[in-house]
C-alpha cells in the first residue's frame, strides 16, 4: 500500500468509491438505500481532487493499493491548528480495499508522518458508534478513546452517538503505532 496525492485520473475511482452505500452510512454522507448510489458532481469531484496538494493548511492522499495499483481510498489530516501543533485525521476506504488491513496501514503511515515529519503534538478523529471496524483499526494504531459526542448524527431516524479518539506525540514515541507490542 502506497500513499500519494491526487491526479487527474484519480477522478473517476473516487466517484465510484464516494458512490458506495457502505462508504455513504460510514461517512454519515448519506442516510437511506434512496440515495445511495446518488451521482457524484464529476465536475466537483475533478476540482476538489485536483486542488488538494495546493493546500498548505491540510493533507490529502490517495491509498492505493499494491495488489491492484489502483486506489481504493484517501487518508486526510486536516483543520490544521498551528498553535497547538494539532489536526483532525479521517480515512475513506472503498469496497475494493476492505478488510486486508489497508486502512489500519493507512493510519499508521499518515499518522507517523504527521509526529515524525510534521512536527504535530496530537492527531485526533471522530468515528460513528456504528462504525465498529473502524474504531478497531484506530486502537491498533494507538489511538485513545477519550469521549462521546452523544446523539451526534440522525440516521434513517436513529440518533448515532460520535467517539472521540487520539493520540499524542509521546504515545505515538513509545509505540510506533503499534501499542501492546
């Protein structure tokens, strides 16, 4: 598995992937079977993805898959805080990426970039409840639970509490990201 940034042909798979009904639910970015599958705005998609490695102020990659050479998802760290040496991680893995440990390698390599190469003092994530996968991946890679943001998300007429996890310099220090080794 490979992290890079974005091209231009990046576009198309990550208009299939953002189209999943399981990366919809996930995401909390669309809530009934109606608008799963909902047509991406290409031309959206194309100007968002083609700016990212622009930005000063966050980091955007693609994961791509070794196996495949194709991407199945991105990793980003972003509402950057300067001052307290801190930002917000989230990933997005599609269907072609799941359950082989990419997201969990993912996790690991843009997190240790960000103590090792960035300099930041904390990385932190929000996860839905329902999102049980995910918040096993984090734990691998040390993060630490340490709230709930209850009833954060109304979805399909249930309210979905949000877990707060991070990590810190010093753990990611002693660990690697892989706490318990």
């Amino acid at each position: 598995m490979t992290l890079r940034p974005f091209v231009a042909d990046d576009v198309e798979v990550m208009t299939q992937i953002l189209r999943d009904p399981e990366v919809g639910r996930l995401t909390g970015s669309f809530h009934t079977s109606e608008e799963a599958g909902e047509e991406p705005d290409v031309e959206l998609l194309q100007q968002w993805y083609s700016t990212r490695s622009e930005q000063n102020d966050r980091l955007d990659l693609a994961v791509v898959d070794h196996a495949s050479g194709q991407v199945v998802g991105e990793v980003v760290l972003n509402e950057w805080d300067p001052e307290d040496r801190a930002c917000n991680f989230r990933i997005l893995i599609g269907p072609a990426g799941r359950d082989r440990g990419l997201g969990t390698e993912a996790t690991r390599l843009v997190v240790g970039h960000a103590f090792e190469a960035l300099g930041l003092h904390r990385v932190s994530l929000e996860v839905f409840a329902f999102n049980p996968r995910a918040q096993r991946a984090y734990e691998k890679v040390g993060f630490v639970r340490e709230g709930v943001r209850r009833d954060a998300l109304r979805f399909d007429g249930e309210w979905v509490d949000s877990i707060l996890m991070s990590i810190l310099e010093d753990e990611w220090a002693d660990h690697r990201g892989r706490p318990g080794s």
